[in-house]
C-alpha cells in the first residue's frame, strides 16, 4: 500500500523551543494532509488539516499560532511547535487520504518536551 | 461524523478467530464504514472497509449486517501481532479526517 513517512520519530526538546515534524508521502501525491495528536491512553484526537498551497484548517480549541502547519510541495507538510512546553509533550501523527475512501498514517512522532 | 460504539477490551487465544463487533446504528447511507487498527508507539494502520457487502483482504474479513447497523470485524486466526486498538470509523466519500473513538484493546494470549 501507500507510505506515509514522518520524521523525527522521537524527540526531546527543552520547554521554550521550537520543534519541526515532517510528514512525507512517498509514493503518492497529498493535496491534503491531517494531523493528529494522541495523549497516552487516549485515542487519537485530529488536530488540524493541511492544504497544499493555502492555509492549514484549525479544529476548535487549537492554537494555529502554536501549532504551524505548511504544505509546500504535493508530497510534504510539517507541523512546527513553536513554544513548546510539557503539556505539549504528546504522540503527533500525520495521515494522508489515499483516493476516495482510505488514508494512510506516518508512524508517528514521540515529542517530550522538559 | 456518525458514531460508533465498540467493547473497551477483548481477549483472545492465538491461532483462534476473533470477532470485533462494531455498533453504527445512526450510519448514513453515503458512509464508509472503515476498520484501522494501532499497535503500540505506531500510527493507525488500515485494516479493511467496506460499504454494503462483505469484504475480504488479506488482513481481515469485514461482516457487515444487512440494515448497516452494525458490523464485525474478522481476524481470521490471530497472532500475537494482532494485540493492537481496532477502531471502527465511518466516513463518507469526503476528505475530511478521521473521528477516532476509543476502539476495541485486542488482547492475544499464547
């Protein structure tokens, strides 16, 4: 099936800094990509939705300003956390739709933030 | 989205099948009804779906009831790597993201 690679799978930064996630389609093209963020024990909870060429779309309660999402090219978006602190400590993960009705998910991105 | 309702946990042996039922009573009639499951520290991974009939792939069965109130998934015989969270989620033909409930824990016991 089609790949979703993320990148870092696992990251540590101290609170104050910023941290890029990258999220690649590898054999597909995405003009639309969703990302995710999953507390421990808790389903996957969807953040925000990446568009190729315009603006990322916001779920309510999300901070667009803190979360910077850009979708430069067909097969790339990334999602900066910028001021990270520990309550932003969480799994992220990217998924792109595949045709009409599946979507395929990166692996995933561990950030701990101390 | 419509919503779905799933036991919280499951138990099964190795090398035996296993049925994880999936509530959708308020589906519509454009929706997908797809199956992804998560392993640990992973990101979700398609399983199967389907809309009216039954599917099979080389994962999984999907059996799904005649009024679309529910479905089921099959493992046909599981192993120890099928202990993951099964979550059962409906989607129509758009593109929008996935609503994830809290799933189904398959627990395999050797």
């Amino acid at each position: 099936g089609a790949v979703v690679s993320q990148h870092p799978s696992r990251v540590i930064c101290k609170s104050g800094t910023s941290v890029k996630i990258e999220c690649r389609s590898l054999d597909f093209q995405a003009t639309t990509m969703f990302w995710y963020r999953q507390f421990p024990k808790q389903s996957l909870m969807l953040m925000a939705t990446s568009n190729e060429g315009s603006k990322a779309t916001y779920e309510q309660g999300v901070e667009k300003d803190k979360f910077l999402i850009n979708h430069a090219s067909l097969t790339l978006s990334t999602l900066t956390v910028t001021s990270a602190h520990p309550e932003d400590s969480s799994f992220y993960i990217c998924s792109a739709p595949y045709g009409v009705v599946e979507a395929f998910f990166g692996q995933g991105t561990r950030l701990t933030v101390v | 989205d419509a919503k779905t309702t799933q036991p919280n946990s499951m138990e099964s042996n190795e090398e035996e099948p296993v049925h994880l039922p999936c509530n959708h009573s308020t589906i519509s009639g454009t929706d997908y009804i797809h199956w992804y499951r998560q392993l640990p520290s992973q990101g979700p991974e398609y399983v199967i779906h389907g809309l009216t009939s039954n599917v099979n792939n080389r994962m999984a069965s999907l059996a799904i009831a005649e009024d679309r109130k529910s479905s089921t998934l099959i493992l046909h015989r599981a192993t120890l790597r099928d202990a993951a969270v099964y979550y059962c989620i409906l989607r129509g033909g758009g593109a929008d993201g996935l609503t994830f409930g809290k799933g189904t824990h398959l627990i395999i016991q050797p």
